[in-house]
C-alpha cells in the first residue's frame, strides 16, 4: 500500500506490505527536482514503480543501507539509469544486501532487496534547481546521512529522528550517536523535516531538542541507577515497564533492555 502526497515541492510517499487490509509498518521515500530520498521494502517495489510512474529519476540518494530503505534501487536504476548515492560503508551492502541477515520479522515486514550499484556520496549534491548538504547522522547505523538543504530548510533525515518517547532500541544501534546526531540537525537552519517514517514535522528544531532533551533525560536516569548498583533488568522496569510487544516479535533484538544496555555500555564515538 502507498500513500502519496505533496508537501510544497516535495513529493512524499508511504509505503508499506499490506497485511489483511493494513499497512505492515510505513516507510517514507521522497522526491524532489530528480533526486529520489530512499526507495522503500522489496515487498513493495511493484507497487512504487507504478506510483512514480513517469517521474524521471537523475539521483537516488539512500539516507542508509537498511532493507526498508533501499528495495526498489535496483529497479529505478534500471528504469532510468539514476545515478545511486550513499555512504562508504553503505556502499558494499547496496551491492549485496544478502550479507546483511534478515531476522524472520525483517523479512516478513521488507524483504531481501535487489543488489544495486552505489557510488560515495561528496559533501554537497546537487539537482537542478536545489543544493544539498550532506551530513554524516551515525547512531541508528554508521553508514546512516541526512540530506540538507539551507535554501530552503529542508532536512531529509531518513531514521536519526524517530518521532515518540523511545522504550526500546534495536541491539545494534548505539544511543549516544543517535542524540550528537540529532543535536548536529538540531544547529541548522530549517523550516521542514523529511523523516523515514513520513510524518514531516514544520517544527525541525523544536521537535529534534525536544526529542534530545527526553533521551538525555532517560540517560541521565540510568546512569544514575546503574550508579546505585542497580541491574539492568530492574532499571528497565522502573523506567520503562513491561517489554513492549516489538520486543517479543523481533525476539528481543528491539528492546527496553537493549536501551538501558546502550546508555550503560556504548561511546558516543
Ligand atoms: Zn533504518
């Protein structure tokens, strides 16, 4: 299923397998003066090349190599001949994607993608009518970027900026280079932020501090208990409650008590 919609010059769409009428779990690729911001699940490839339909692609630029991200490369560049652009450490993965292991919910929700063929991303892109800055965004995935464009203060920041109080953290992503990232697109100059799940928010610099502001918070509270001698588990219930359900279904690779191990244990370098 695809939801397209037109924020000013933007083209938005929202994509997600459909699963007994409902969306699985959305997310975001957006298209703007030839440039297309990630490509979506290979569950839904079919469905987005129709719905892009004659919209010429000069550029893909992939925010980052997860699966939900980069499923339709491979068939846009084939359709157009776009050129594919992303991170170094992106680059080997877009070109086997099979190196990467789906966990079962990964493939039930998006899928293996198609290898496609990436070169590295400068500091700046540019498209016809706009210039976008390239900004390094680690902590959801060290190959992750966001696309800046001062002009017009548009930040396309594909999964750094997750709306929502975080409960749970996937085993590999490393806290504390989520918030220096979301700090960094919190100091530019912006009207409009692009995230990966599609909800745009009018309000980029309001919404990133608030969302620093409530995982430093979080961090704050963990230390301190893991100061006082507390176990992980019982910082876990205190702070957060009960494992959520995506803990159970992914089998623990999103978890509450994968968050506490983060704040605990990773660097923010
Ligand atoms: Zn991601």
């Amino acid at each position: 299923m695809i939801y397209v919609e037109q924020v000013g010059e933007v083209t938005k769409f929202r994509m997600a397998r459909t699963f007994m009428g409902r969306g699985l779990y959305f997310t975001a690729a957006y298209f703007v003066d030839g440039l297309l911001i990630d490509t979506g699940c290979a569950h839904t490839v079919s469905e987005f090349m129709n719905t892009l339909g004659s919209r010429y692609v000069r550029f893909i630029v992939n925010t980052h190599s997860h699966e939900d991200h980069i499923g339709a490369n491979k068939a846009v560049q084939t359709k157009f001949g776009a050129q594919i652009l992303a991170h170094s450490e992106a680059v080997p993965i877009l070109a086997d994607p099979s190196t990467k292991r789906l966990r079962p919910y990964q493939i039930v929700m998006w899928g293996y993608p198609q290898s496609s063929t990436a070169t590295v991303i400068g500091e700046e892109l540019e498209t016809e009518h706009h210039k976008f800055r390239v900004i390094h965004t680690p902590g959801h995935s060290p190959d992750h970027i966001t696309l800046y464009e001062p002009d017009r203060g548009w930040i396309f920041s594909g999964d750094t900026y997750v709306g929502g109080k975080d409960k749970a953290l996937r085993a590999d992503y490393n806290i504390w280079q989520i918030i220096e990232s979301l700090r960094n697109l919190a100091s530019v100059d912006s009207t409009l932020l692009f995230p990966g799940s599609g909800t745009t928010r009018d309000n980029p610099r309001e919404e990133l501090l608030k969302k620093v502001h409530y995982l430093e918070e979080t961090g704050r509270k963990i230390k301190e208990l893991h100061s006082r001698g507390w176990s992980r588990h019982r910082i876990r219930r205190k702070l957060f409650g009960p494992e959520m359900s995506i803990a159970y279904y992914t089998l623990g690779n999103f978890s509450g008590k994968n968050l506490v191990r983060s704040y605990i244990e990773d660097s923010s370098k």
